[in-house]
C-alpha cells in the first residue's frame, strides 16, 4: 500500500465529472452499474497505468 500511495502523492489533483448512471439490464435491477466521467481523462489514465505497473511488479 506504501508503494500506491508514493506513485499517488506523485500527481497533483485533477478535476473529474462524474455524471449520469446507468445498469444493465435496467437501473432497477442491475448487474452491472455504469457512470460517465470526464474532465482530465488523460491523467487519470496516466495514474490508472502507473498503478497498475506496479501492482504487477508485485506479483
């Protein structure tokens, strides 16, 4: 978890909007829940990836 809160406290905040929600089949009985989201999408891809290559440097 150290190692995940380093790669973190390396970015600086970015704005995201979290919008709209959805399910599938329907919102009332959902399997699967759904949200939009945009903003800085490049960034949180950028974080998504770092977090990611070092989770798997773990294994």
């Amino acid at each position: 978890m150290e190692s995940l809160t380093k790669i973190a406290s390396t970015y600086k905040p970015f704005g995201l909007t979290i919008g709209g929600l959805g399910g599938f089949p329907s919102l009332n009985q959902a399997h699967t829940l759904w949200t939009a989201v945009s903003g800085n999408l490049a960034e949180l891809n950028q974080l998504n990836h770092d977090l990611h290559m070092n989770l798997k440097l773990k294994d």
